[in-house]
C-alpha cells in the first residue's frame, strides 16, 4: 500500500513539473501584458480570448504530456496497482482542468479535450510503463504490495 501511494505521489510530482515546463515555454513564447492581474477572472478571460490557437495549445500540450509522464512514473513505481496509480494522476489532471475551466473562460475545442483526454493519455502512460508481456494487474485489492 505505501508503495502505490509513493507511486502516486511521484506521478503527481513528474505531472506538476511536466506541466509547468511546457507551459512556461508557452509563457515564454506567448507572455502576458505586464498590467495583467491573475486575480481578476475578467482580465484573464479577456486575455484568454486574444491568445493565438498556438498558444493554447501549448497549454493543451502540457495537460497531455503530463498526464502521459505522470501515468508512466505511477505505473513503474507501482508494483501492485499500476493502473489503479496512472489512472489516480489521470483523474488528477482531469480535475485540475476542469477546475481551470470553471475559473477562466476557455474555447469550446480546449474545453472538450481538456476533458476528454487526461484519462486516455493516463491509460498510455500505464501502457507504456506495463509491457503487454507482463500478467494484467487491475484495480482490484490483492492485500499488499508485491
């Protein structure tokens, strides 16, 4: 148990930092007006809006890699509950954009594979991570870590 739970943890971290890097690079790339205040929802949304479809997907990019490198290091720490840790980062980064859409206005084609992908792509971390090969391991209990 403590080690899918370590494993899960060690996704997340990868995830986070995954994420952060790509959209830093979008930052980089696409910055913000100086004047821009990240507390006020209008001013954001307005900026949002005026952002190029490459800018955008830049951020979209970060989401997928994210859940994709996340996935992967849960499933490869975990030795009991691959699936069960890649898919807990899946739905972590599922939450976080939702979470993202609820604060700021989005365009309906982000919003859509915003929601629609962090699970798929958290599935093909842990495919990548678990060879076919090997026997399937599930989300179901086995009492302990293996």
């Amino acid at each position: 148990m403590a080690r899918t739970i370590l494993a899960v943890l060690a996704g997340l971290l990868v995830m986070f930092v995954c994420v952060a890097a790509i959209e830093m690079i979008g930052i980089y790339r696409y910055p913000p007006p100086l004047n821009l205040d990240l507390n006020d929802a209008a001013a954001m949304n307005a900026w949002i809006a005026r952002l190029p479809i490459a800018a955008l997907s830049i951020v979209l990019v970060a989401w997928i890699v994210g859940a994709v490198a996340g996935a992967w290091t849960a499933a490869r720490i975990s030795r009991a509950h691959p699936l069960l840790s890649a898919m807990l980062v899946g739905v972590t980064v599922l939450l976080a954009t939702s979470m993202n859409f609820l604060q700021y206005a989005h365009p309906a084609w982000m919003m859509i594979a915003g929601l629609a992908l962090p699970l798929p792509m958290a599935w093909l971390g842990y495919r990548i991570a678990v060879p076919k090969s090997e026997p399937e391991r599930d989300l179901t209990w086995r009492g302990g870590d293996r």
